[in-house]
C-alpha cells in the first residue's frame, strides 16, 4: 500500500492505495514553517482510521507547502515516520505536486492559486523557479491569503461596498477580533484565505471582479512573465482560487499573450494518475 500526500497550508489530502482501492484522508495543512513533528504526528493520529495503515503501508509521498529543503522537510518526515514506521517517506515541494499533477508529456509552467501562491518551469524531468516565494506577508499575489487581507483591509478602511461590508458586520467582525488574529495567532495566513467563501459569495461584484483580476495581473506579471518561454508553452494552474475565478485568470493571461491550458482543483487527483503510471511503468 501507498499513500500519497498533497499539503498547503489549510488542508491535506491523503490517499492511500493498494491495488484498486482508494482511500482518502484529510488533515490540516502540514508546513514545517508553522507545524513541529510533534504537531504532524498528532495530526495523523487525530484523523480517524489513518494511523490503523500504518503496518500495511510501504510508501508514502508527501508534497506540501513550505517543503523546500532538506532541513524543512525532515521535519514532515520524522512526524510521518513516528506513525508509519515500516514506510519509507519522501518529502518534496507543492510545487512539484503541482508539476506533476498539470503535466501532459511537454514542458510547461505550473502554477499554485491556493491559500498561498507560487509557480515553476517543468521540463518533465526538473522542476525550475525562476523567482522566489515571498510568502503571505512580502508576496503570494493572487492567493487566498492575498486575497482575504484586501478585503479586510477595505473593510478596516470604509471602502467595501455596502452589501459586502454588510456581510462581514453580521458575521460579527471587528477591528479588535481581526487585529488579535491576524497579529497575535499563529497560521494568520490561513485566516486571511478563510475569508474566500465571502469572496466567492459576491464573485459577480465589480468590486470582487477588479480585485481578483488585478491580484492575477500582479501574479502573472511576477510569476509567470519572469520565464523567458511564457509565451511558447503552456501555462498550467492548481487550486481553488484558479478554479474558482476561472474566467478572471483566462482573461488576465489573454492580456499577457499566455496559453492557459489546464486548471486543477484539487492537485491530489492528478498526482495519483502519475504515481500510477509510474508504477506501470517501473
């Protein structure tokens, strides 16, 4: 039995597989940034029915935001290993879940529009950044994260429109309780991308409308025009934003003259075709 992992900062997805049969899982998010072992352990041994794998499962791939080197990822790895002793664990970047979870046989560039928000050139062999993630606070354009701080900020400051500040007024929020989580609790980013289902909500407001496609213009313009062959290969996404504001993100790459081809929701489906066909052709 394996067990394939996709992690970003809010949630988990975990599937395990033996043969024909699938399983599926799902815990927090999973970042060495903000989780110990300790906290990756509890979280395995929180979900019901995951930790009874553990004596039938061989593999386990786990990709997961913040997992981009070897002193970040041991981290993961040791709070798997705790539970699934008899595994052997292989930790590696969301990006390269998202690589492989777009690819079609042909180089591309992949990019995350989750909570967070990165991107990568895949040449079917080697993931490349071209520039890096600057996380919630200095980057992550176009992101849930990103996203969710705009609108609090236009709430702070009197600039929602009325129907959307309603919302967020009812819902009981004010400047003290988003100062103390935002400033005082840990995971803020995760907090600020909590507030897209309001965002999805009025996804039809001119308002939402021009934030979201100036939050991908920046992420284009950052993360996808740095590559020097944009324009000559396919531009791929994952994530719920992508999905979510699919007409939004077209119209922003027409305007940079870039081929959108595939959007992904959920990266973890397009991760168990390849380890499968990686299998069959071991």
């Amino acid at each position: 039995m394996i067990i394939i992992v996709e992690s970003g900062s809010t949630k988990s997805d975990w599937v395990a597989i033996d043969g024909e049969v699938k399983k599926s899982f799902k815990t927090i998010g999973l970042n060495p940034y903000f989780h110990s072992s300790t906290d990756v352990e509890e979280a395995i041994l929180s979900t019901n029915g995951l930790a009874d794998l553990a004596p039938f499962v061989t593999r386990i791939y786990f990709y997961g935001a913040g997992c981009s080197a070897p002193h970040l990822n041991i981290i993961i790895q040791q709070g798997i290993e705790s539970i699934f002793t008899q595994a052997k664990v292989t930790v590696d970047h969301d990006l390269l879940a998202c690589a492989y979870s777009t690819y079609e046989g042909r180089p591309q560039i992949s990019c995350i529009l989750g909570t967070g928000s990165n991107s990568c050139y895949f040449d079917g062999k080697e993931v490349y950044e071209e520039v890096p993630a600057l996380g919630y606070i200095l980057g992550d354009e176009g992101s849930g994260s990103y996203f969710g701080k705009k609108l609090i900020v236009d709430y702070l400051y009197n600039k929602l429109p009325s129907n959307i500040e309603k919302k967020m007024r009812l819902d009981g929020w004010t400047k003290d309780k988003l100062i103390e989580l935002i400033y005082r609790q840990p995971h803020a980013n995760v907090f600020l991308a909590s507030f897209m289902p309001v965002i999805v909500e009025f996804k039809d407001e001119p308002y939402i409308v021009e934030m979201v496609k100036s939050g991908f213009d920046h992420f284009v313009r950052n993360h996808v025009l740095c590559y020097k062959n944009c324009h000559e290969v396919d531009v791929n996404f994952v994530g719920s934003i992508a999905h979510f504001f699919e007409a939004e993100l077209r119209e922003i790459c027409v305007k940079h003259q870039i081929t959108l081809s595939n959007i992904v929701r959920r990266p973890i489906d397009g991760l168990i075709q390849y380890h499968q066909q990686k299998l069959v052709n071991a």
